[in-house]
C-alpha cells in the first residue's frame, strides 16, 4: 500500500457490509419489479475521485438485451451486438449505492487531498480505487456465497462483474479481472470471448491470460482482502 495513504480495515468492512445489504435489497427489488424479465448480470461500479466519488450498479435482463437488438437497425452507429449486452450505459436499471457516504469517509480520512506532488495524488488514488474495487467484488462474491443469483444451470447463465466508469481508464482490466475471480469458469470463458468482441480488441491467448489476471494488483488486494 501507497506509504502517503492508509485505510482502516474496519472502514473497509464496513463499507463492504453496508455495500453488502444495500445490494440484496435492491436486486430483490429489481426481480420483483420485472417478474417477467430474466436477468443475465449485476454489476457494481467506482468512479473514485477525491472530490467527487460516485458508486452505482447496474443489471441487464435478456429481454431488453433482445429490444436493444431489434432497435439496432435504426441507428447510425455500427456496434457489435455485444456491446449492447456486456456496456453498462445500455443495460435496462442503472442506479446510484447509499454506501458512497462511507466511501466519502474513508477518502476523508486518507488525507489525499492534502497531497501535493499530482504522482503522489495518482498513486493514492490508485490503492484507494484497488481497495474499493476489492471490497465491492467481496460484496458480490459473498452473496453468491449464499446461492443468492442461483444454482447451477441458473448461476451458469449469470455474470457478477465490478468495473470502473472512469473514461480515462475504460481501457483497464478491471471487468475482465473481477469477471475470472467472481464467476464459474465456462461463465468468465463465454464472457471473455463476447466481451473483447464488443471492444473490437483481439482475442488473448486464453492460458497466459488467465494467469495475468491473477497477477494484477486489484487481483492481489482481492486475495489479500479475502485471507483477512
């Protein structure tokens, strides 16, 4: 961790355990409002900025997957028909989490806006964002725990993802990391294949892939958070 920083573990559980609750509330609320509707992810995001934090979540059902396609013909931007399911912005309920006045604390308590050199503010920033991200893909991995997005074939046709809604970093890991550490793996295998193809990027050599993925930093704070 960033020596200019430090972040309580106890505020970081309770930030988890907030986060934790507020997520099964509103994804209860989520299946009981489209009753009608399957859904096929839930997603968490960070934009962490000192001075403005947000944290919000999103979920896609298939049936407003399959009217996004139906639409496509009318538009006059060419996407691949996987960017309309796997890009946060098009899927069917976005909304706002409580747990950003924690988040507020925490940043509150790092002193990071005392800092002046701006490769200090970048570093702090960087495990603060980490930190966040961990503890949120903890929020998802223990309600799955409890079989809380289902079982089997249910579960295998589901994608818990965490990722960050900062463009200056859209190009980041972080989907494709939280993805391979909170999901089956034939889940994250499909999801790798459609999600690089909905970024027009090339396919990786799958192998050497997985195991950089679990050599990141946000990688190693999920572990580290996970073994305290």
């Amino acid at each position: 961790m960033s020596d200019e920083i430090a972040i309580d573990a106890a505020d970081l559980l309770a930030f988890r355990e907030t986060t934790r609750e507020e997520v099964r509330s509103l994804f209860t609320e989520l299946l009981r409002s489209f009753p009608g509707e399957t859904f096929y992810v839930l997603g968490l995001f960070d934009y962490v900025d000192w001075s403005c934090p947000c944290l919000f979540y999103g979920a896609n059902t298939w049936q407003h997957w399959k009217a996004a396609l139906s639409q496509k013909a009318d538009s006059t931007v060419d996407l691949p028909d996987e960017y309309y399911k796997w890009t946060g912005g098009e899927w069917k309920c976005n909304g706002n989490l409580g747990s950003m006045s924690i988040l507020e604390e925490i940043i509150a308590k790092t002193g990071i806006e005392d800092l002046d050199d701006y490769s200090e503010v970048d570093s702090a920033r960087e495990v603060l964002q980490w930190s966040v991200q961990a503890e949120m893909m903890l929020v998802l991995r223990e309600l799955d725990s409890e079989h809380f997005f289902g079982q089997g074939e249910k579960r295998n046709s589901f994608l818990l993802t965490v990722s960050t809604q900062d463009e200056a970093e859209a190009n980041d890991w972080t989907h494709e990391i939280s993805a391979n550490l909170l999901n089956p793996e034939e889940v994250f295998r499909k999801f790798l294949v459609e999600f690089r193809r909905a970024n027009r990027q090339q396919q990786p050599d799958l192998e050497d892939y997985l195991q950089e993925l679990k050599e990141t930093d946000l990688a190693r704070r999920f572990y580290e958070r996970l073994a305290s």
